[in-house]
C-alpha cells in the first residue's frame, strides 16, 4: 500500500495557473510496482489528493486497486482489505507523512521514504535508505520481492530476455 505525494513522488506540487497539478514520477518506482504484481502482490495507492496526473500514472502501470482524494486513510483502506481478503499483519505500507500513520501502525510491515517527517520515521521497520519520488518505492518493493522469495526469479527471467538474443547471449 503506497501513499503518492512523498512516496510515488518528491512530494513537489507544480501547479500551473490553470490549476493543473503536474507530478513527477520515477521509472525505478513504476516498474517496482509492475513487478509486485508480476509477483501476485496486489499493490494498492491511498493518496489523499485526486490528480489527473496520478489517476495517469497508476493506470498506465496496471494499477487497480486505488483510492484518490482520501482524507481518511484508515476508513478507506480497510473495506478494501476486506474486498481483497487481506489481513494487517499481511499488508506493507510505505508512507511518509502523518495522515499515513493508522496504516503504518497496522500494517505487518511499515516503510517510509529517507525524507519522511521524523514521526512516520520513528515507527517504520524499514526506512529506506532512498528519498520519496527517487527510487524509494522501488527498493520497497525488492524487499517484498525478497522478503517473499519472488524477487530471484524476476530477476532471472528479466535478464533472460534482456541478455539474450535467438543466437544467444548478447556480446
């Protein structure tokens, strides 16, 4: 379960005059979050803003299980871990900031960004050793990998493909 703003992103807002919200996101994240779910690891969004940019971005990575605009995480969260058929000991959840503490304090496993307020810090199992919206959610995500055996075999079958040519392996 991942938080946007500080987590998915740097947590910089650009707001254009129109109103427009723009974010930026990185690549490593994206594909960390892609490879869960190659993994069976449902990976859930709860942000407290609504975006078009986001509501972009987590559909382009396949990512179907997302609350936009939530004030209140907790109440949102649990009816979809009842939808999913998951308990708190069973859910991670990286966040940065204090409207993220009830899931970080429920969770099974709780991560927050390098740049995290010092409370959500103070309550993290793991604290990465990245900052939010530069690869945070990415190393998140290779400790789930790791942590549930899977991240070997995603491993091996990417660098089969990428290392490999009909002929054999690339020079």
């Amino acid at each position: 379960m991942f938080d946007v703003d500080g987590v998915l992103t740097d947590g910089t807002l650009y707001i254009s005059e129109a109103g427009e919200t723009l974010k930026a996101f990185h690549a490593l994240d994206g594909h960390g979050l892609k490879l869960l779910a190659m993994a069976g690891i449902t990976p859930v969004v709860i942000t407290g803003r609504d975006s078009p940019a986001v509501r972009r971005r987590l559909k382009d990575l396949g990512v179907n299980h997302a609350v936009f605009g939530a004030h209140d995480k907790l109440a949102v969260a649990q009816p979809l871990l009842t939808q999913l058929g998951v308990a708190w000991t069973e859910v991670a959840v990286m966040g940065d900031d204090w409207p993220d503490l009830p899931l970080l304090l429920r969770a099974g496993v709780a991560v927050a960004p390098a740049n995290a307020h010092a409370e959500v810090r103070a309550v993290a199992h793991h604290v990465s050793t990245l900052r939010g919206g530069q690869g945070a959610a990415r190393e998140c995500c290779d400790l789930l990998l790791r942590a549930t055996g899977h991240y070997r075999r995603l491993f091996h079958s990417h660098a089969e493909t990428l290392d490999t040519t009909a002929e054999g392996p690339r020079a």
